[in-house]
C-alpha cells in the first residue's frame, strides 16, 4: 500500500461512521458521566416541592418484576400525571394515571394513598414503597 494514500483511506472510512458526533455539538448536561444511583447524596425531603418531569433511572424490588420505565409530571398546584411503561408476558403496555400528590413530615402521598418514603439528591428522587424502590431524575419538558 501506498503510505501517501493513507490519510486519505482514513478519510473515507470515518465519512461512512454515522455515530461521529463533535462533543460540542451535545449539551454539556448530556455529556457527562451518569453517576449510579446509590451514590447520590440522599437526604429525607419531607416537604419537598416537587415541579417537573421526572423520569426512572432505576427500579428495584417487586415492583421491578413488570415495571420498565416511569414517567411523571409534578405541577406546584398539587396535581400530577404519568406513565409507566410494563411488561407483561412479553407484552409492553403504557398505563396512565392523573391525580394530586401532597407532600409532608410522614412522605409523599399520592391520591390520599399511605405516604412513602421520599428522598432527594440533586435533582433526583427516590421514593421507597413496600413494592420497591423507584429513582426519578429530572427531565425537560422542552
């Protein structure tokens, strides 16, 4: 082979790539490195004002067995929405719900449902239920 033709081979071979992203052209948000779960600072949120979109980074316990993905919406008037996306006998199912969250010294309760445990790390949330636990991180509406 001819050594001059070499960074021209090079060339062509990186052009066909399609997973060649500049890192500028990715928000700094997205490019750095995911911290697991477990190692977040969680302290107790006992009041916290919960606003936004949050989806699992992490799902454990029974709840683990079925349960893909969650979604939800928070809005600062004490309603929320969301999804879960489940698993079923190899079927994949969403399920919606809509109803009003309140959050106090005894955790968060949903629709007047027992409160949970829940806990915060920047911006992050983890809520512990007899059924498992579930770790939300904050999304973008946009």
């Amino acid at each position: 082979m001819n050594p001059a033709r070499l960074p021209v081979l090079l060339l062509l071979a990186c052009v066909g790539l399609p997973g060649c992203i500049a890192s500028n052209v990715v928000a700094a948000k997205d490019r750095q490195v995911v911290v697991a779960a477990a190692e977040l600072p969680w302290q107790p949120a006992p009041s916290a004002a919960l606003d936004g979109l949050y989806e699992s980074v992490d799902v454990r316990g029974d709840a683990a067995v079925s349960l893909r993905k969650v979604y939800y919406v928070f809005q600062q008037d004490g309603s929320y929405t969301g999804a879960a996306l489940t698993e079923v006998e190899g079927c994949f199912r969403f399920q919606t719900l809509a109803g009003t969250w309140r959050c106090g010294a005894d955790g968060l309760s949903l629709d007047d449902a027992p409160p949970v445990q829940l806990d915060a790390a920047p911006d992050h949330l983890r809520i512990t239920a007899p059924t498992g636990v579930l770790v939300l991180r904050r999304g973008s509406l946009l």
